[in-house]
C-alpha cells in the first residue's frame, strides 16, 4: 500500500479524487474547478465532482476570488498536511476503539451462552 492509498481507506476516494488532489498538491497556487479539469482531461462536471468529495473529507480549501465588476469564482487549495494526517488519526483511534468495544461485545455474548449450554447439559 503506497500512502496514497490512506485517501481510499479512509475516506472512500476513488482514483480520480487522488488525481485532483495531486494536481492541487503541485500547483504553485489555488486553481479553479475548470483548470483541474484541463489538467486530469476529464469533464468539467466529473472533476467537479471529486473536488466536492475532497471537500467534504477535509483533503482540500475553498476560496471565493471577487471580481472588480462584480460576480466571483472559487479557487481550490490542499489542506496542510498535518491536519489531514491528525484527522486520519482521529478516525483510525476512533475505529479501533469502535472494534475494541464490538470485540468485548462479541466475547461477553457468547460467553455467556456458552455458560448456559454448559449449565443444561
């Protein structure tokens, strides 16, 4: 497994979304939806997509750039390294306390029936 791959086991991100999120990582400064599209050769609404995904795992900002004249448009950057990797922390301590307690779950039940099918044989 290549680091990369935590994108996909954490968060469910398809090859795609780890393409976007390369492709911000090495910009030299925010780009828009458009521009990632250009750049990974898919449709605008496909990369659209994947940054809404980035997005919504915390991979990934958004910013409003302001026309002059009025109007706007939204630029993307990567979030710094050490937050994604703190909260890929988070979740795995927080999956493997979840197993932790499912496991005691799963001992304390059937230790128990296996007591009583002792008991009335």
């Amino acid at each position: 497994m290549e680091c990369e791959g935590l994108l996909e086991c954490f968060h469910g991100l398809k090859q795609l979304d780890k393409q976007c999120f390369q492709v911000l990582v090495r910009a030299e400064e925010p780009l828009t939806v458009d521009e990632i599209a250009d750049i990974v050769g898919r449709e605008r609404s496909t990369a659209y997509r994947s940054i809404q995904r980035l997005l919504k795992a915390g991979f990934i900002q958004k910013e409003q750039v302001n026309y002059e004249q009025g109007g706007y448009y939204h630029v993307y950057s990567p979030t710094d390294a050490e937050r994604i990797s703190d909260n890929m922390q988070r979740m795995l301590n927080d999956w493997y306390a979840k197993m932790g307690q499912l496991i005691q779950e799963f001992e304390d039940k059937y230790e128990q029936e296996g007591s009583e099918v002792a008991v009335e044989g």
